[in-house]
C-alpha cells in the first residue's frame, strides 16, 4: 500500500522551517501532500491561490510532493486522500503540549491514522508564519525565514 502522508498547515506564507520539515519526510512516505486548510472565518495575508503556488515553487522538482486545500477536520481530508499519517513539526515545549492533545484526540477520532513528529532543526525553532508577517507588514526582510522561491511573491 503507498504511505501518503498529510502536512497540515495554513502556509501563510510558507517558512525554511515548514520546507526542512517536508524535505526530511521524503524518504519516509511515497508521497506527502501539504495540505492547506482553509477557514472561511479567518482572513489571511496571502490568498490561497498565491500560497499554493508558493509552495508548488519550493518544491517544483520533487514529485512526491503535492498541494491540496480542505476546510472542515484534517482527519476528514486524510480519510478523502487515502492519508494514513500526519506529519507535523516539533518546535518548542508548547507546541509539544498543542500537538499532543490533537494527536491523541485523532487518533480517537481514527485509530487507523498516525501523526509522525519531526523535530524541527535547531535553527528553525524561532521561525513562524505569524513573525514572517509581521516582518512583512512593516517592509522588513525576511529572506532568511522563508525559503528563496518564495521570495519573487512578495515584491
Ligand atoms: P502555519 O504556521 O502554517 O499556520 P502551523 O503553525 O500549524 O501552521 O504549522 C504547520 C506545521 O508546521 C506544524 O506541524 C508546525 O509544527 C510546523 N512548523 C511550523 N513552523 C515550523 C518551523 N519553524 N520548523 C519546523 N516545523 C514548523
């Protein structure tokens, strides 16, 4: 059976920590999807369309790698795909406490889907879609946050 595995995030815009992150998971699934979930509620800085082709542009010549957007659960969007795991990044103590409690209540949800966790890269700990923004508004540089095909969308 092909291992696909899900990426969940909102990838606004996506970060060099996001990237490291899908790039170590290759050798471990045939295919990894980044998926984007959309919610109507919430407005975000880049539109879906640009951060799909952000992230398609990162990844142009890896063809293990997908991009699709969902809204509703992300266990839902893994059953549509075929999923059987979920990748998710470790950066901090905090973000260990959030992911665990979603874990275990997925894997309530679905027994038969796993989250895998990588452990993000010393120096990737302090990057986030929310700084990279905030650098943005106020027309600083981000180019070391954010991977460099990233950077033609932000001119
Ligand atoms: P987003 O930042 O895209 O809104 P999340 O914060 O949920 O969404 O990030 C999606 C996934 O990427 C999570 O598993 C998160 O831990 C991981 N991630 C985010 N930033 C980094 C980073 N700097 N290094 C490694 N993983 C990261």
């Amino acid at each position: 059976m092909e291992k696909i595995a899900i990426f969940p995030g909102s990838f606004d815009p996506i970060t060099r920590g996001h990237a490291s992150i899908i790039r170590r998971a290759i050798p471990l699934f045939d295919k990894i999807i980044v998926a984007i979930g959309v919610n109507a509620l919430k407005s975000t800085y880049f539109d879906l369309d640009t951060r799909i082709k952000m992230i398609q542009a990162v990844f142009a010549n890896g063809n293990k790698i997908e991009v699709q957007n969902y809204t509703g659960l992300t266990i839902n969007f893994c059953r549509e795909v075929n999923a059987q795991f979920l990748l998710r990044g470790l950066r901090t103590s905090a973000d260990f406490e959030f992911e665990r409690s979603i874990g275990q209540i997925n894997k309530q949800l679905d027994p038969y889907i796993e989250t895998v966790f990588l452990l993000t890269k010393p120096e990737h700990t302090a990057i986030n879609s929310s700084i990279v923004r905030d650098i943005l508004r106020h027309k600083g540089d981000v180019s070391q946050f954010v991977p460099a095909e990233v950077l033609q969308f932000l001119k």
